[in-house]
C-alpha cells in the first residue's frame, strides 16, 4: 500500500476561533498549537505545514493555574553582557496581556522555518472582538 501525501494544491485551510476566557494558559496552548500544526487533520505529515488559522479571543482573561501569576518568569536577552531582562507574568499582563499566550503557543510549535510559518497563521486578540469575520471562522472550545 502508498502512503498519499497532500500536494499543496490539496490543503485547504480553514478559519478557528479560540475563546481564552477563563481557560488554562498551557490547554489553550497546546489545544492552537495542534490546530495550526495540522494535527487534528488526517492528511497530517510532520514536513509541512497543512495547519489551519487560529483566532484567540479575550487573551487577557487566560488563567494561569497555581502560584505562576507572581513566580512565573519571561525572560529575553539584549545580547549584550548583562543584558538579562526577567519580567513577572503579572507585569507582563499589565502592560501586553496578548504576549502571554503568543510565547506559550509558540513554545509549543516546531522550532524551524517550518514552525515559523505555522507561526504567521496565528491571530491573538485581548478583546471578545476580532476584524476576521470576512473568513467566517468556526467556533472551537479552548480546553477539550
């Protein structure tokens, strides 16, 4: 039996809407990063990107569990000596709450050009509004 693989012509991208309020950080997470790998698809080959596009929704109501509001650190490098910078979530909240749930999606996504572009298909919004409604996406529950 022939393993078919889907030529780019055969890939047919859709439109998901991620509603974040009140879910989990980590299970909206990893519930987008399957969505834009193309994981949920059965024409899923790990060498392309056969993904579909993904709204997230209310980016500032996710939930982080436990402690991880004051411990949790972001951290990024000037690449300068010294040049540490560490952020607490909640600061991080305070200022860009969007940030929070980019960098958890994308640390869950291949780290190549493959995964870069699935990347680009990625659209998250603080607010219960989004201007994709021309793409008619479909409503998805965040944590199933």
């Amino acid at each position: 039996m022939k393993t078919e693989f889907p030529s780019k012509s055969e890939i047919t991208r859709e439109w998901f809407v991620l509603d974040a309020s009140e879910t989990a950080l980590g299970r909206l997470a990893s519930k987008a990063a399957k969505i834009l790998m193309g994981k949920h698809k059965t024409t899923y080959v790990p060498f392309m990107d056969s993904g579909d596009h993904v709204i997230v929704i209310n980016a500032e109501k996710a939930v982080l569990t436990g402690n991880k509001e004051t411990q949790k650190l972001y951290r990024r490098h000037s690449g300068y000596p010294g040049g540490l910078s560490e952020v607490r979530a909640d600061k991080v909240r305070a200022v860009r709450p969007v940030r929070l749930v980019e960098e958890a999606i994308k640390g869950m996504l291949p780290k190549t050009k493959l995964g870069k572009q699935m990347y680009r298909k990625l659209k998250v919004y603080a607010g219960d509004k989004h201007p994709h409604e021309a793409q008619q996406p479909k409503s998805m529950a965040a944590a199933s």
